[in-house]
C-alpha cells in the first residue's frame, strides 16, 4: 500500500476510478459527454492518480502536433514506442475531446465512423479510452500495491478490507484427492499477486506444480 495515502482513501480512488470508466465505455452515447466530463475531472483531482502522473515523464512529448497528426485524414494512429509516452499521448488527447465535441468527429470519420455521433464515439471509445483506461488501470492498482479492482470484486469482499499481497501468507491446505482443484486456487491466487505456500512447490525434495 502506498505509505502516503490511507488503505480507505485508495480504495474509494480505485473505485471511482472503475465506476466512470466503466461509465464512459458503456452508457449511452447520448451521455457521452456527461459522462467525459466526470472521468476528465475525477483524473485531473485525484490523489492517487496524481502520483501516478507524477511518476510520468512525458517533457519530450509534443501532443499538440500528435493530436493535429491524429485528426488528420490519414486513419493510421501512430505511438511512440515508450509506454510512459504513449499514456500521456492518449491522456490529452482525451482532454483535448473533452474540451471539442467536435474532436470526436475529427477523428471518427477518417477511421470509418459515419456521419453520426454515435459511431464517432464507439471509434473514440475502441482506439484512445480502452486501451488508456487498462493500462492506467494497471498503474493505479500497482502503485497501490493491489492487485486490479476487477479481480479483487470477484472476491466480493471490499476492496479496504482486503490486505495488498505483502500483508499475508496464504497456506492451502488440503486433501491429495483434492489436488487438481486446490491447483486452480493456487495460480488464481498467484494471477492476482499473492504467493500463496503449497506443499508440492515448497517443500524440500517434492516435484514442482504443473498445469
């Protein structure tokens, strides 16, 4: 868990953070806006997403002639190859439609999007907030120290009052009838950051687990 913020006040971040990016890729076009609206403002505001942007250094990014290049009548979007880069690009360019509607029209015709709003927006949505979104997504749930909002509601227990993986030891113990499916929770737990103790992988002279 980051040190500097409370576990309460990232949970209720990573919370807000699903609920309007889920919100801006799913409701209704008509409401596109709205809903823009609240995800630009929720990431401009945010602490926790303030230190994921402050790790960010984006000096040699010129997203102004990004952004023109991307609104022009070539459909081809082209990234630089640094991550770091490549977030930031989608970031303002997401500001930037905020701030145009017509932003979205600009970049949805020359990729195929008729002359309607909502085909501009399903192209918006598919090639800028999709993919901005999973990987800030990831970004905030590691700087949390957490693993993804998504895999922890699986669980359906609150995110503050589950520990971050540092915080336990899981021991699974079981049957050797029940092997094949005690095998499952352990790379479930794995796939979601904890380091879960099995006999078979951590017991001197045992075989390693397999698939």
């Amino acid at each position: 868990m980051n040190p500097t913020l409370p576990k309460e006040s990232v949970s209720r971040s990573l919370k807000a953070f699903k609920s309007r990016r889920d919100a801006l890729l799913h409701e209704d076009s008509n409401i596109f806006s709205h809903h823009l609206d609240r995800f630009v403002q929720f990431l401009n505001n945010d602490e926790l997403v303030q230190q994921v942007l402050n790790q960010i250094d984006a000096s040699s990014v010129n997203h102004e002639q990004w952004i023109r290049a991307a609104l022009g009548y070539d459909s081809k979007l082209s990234f630089p190859d640094n991550s770091d880069e490549e977030l930031i690009l989608r970031f303002e360019f997401i500001k930037s439609a905020q701030q145009d509607d017509n932003i979205l029209f600009q970049f949805g015709f020359p990729r195929g999007a008729r002359n309607k709003k909502d085909d501009c927006v399903d192209v918006f949505r598919s090639l800028i907030i999709r993919p901005f979104a999973e990987e800030f997504g990831d970004r905030l749930a590691s700087i949390a120290n957490l693993a993804s909002p998504e895999a922890r509601e699986l669980q359906a227990v609150p995110l503050v009052k589950i520990p971050s993986p540092n915080e336990v030891r899981i021991f699974l113990s079981h049957k050797t009838i029940d092997k094949p499916i005690v095998y499952r929770y352990f790379y479930a737990l794995k796939a979601i950051g904890f380091d879960p103790w099995l006999d078979e992988s951590d017991m001197p002279g045992h075989w390693s687990v397999r698939r």
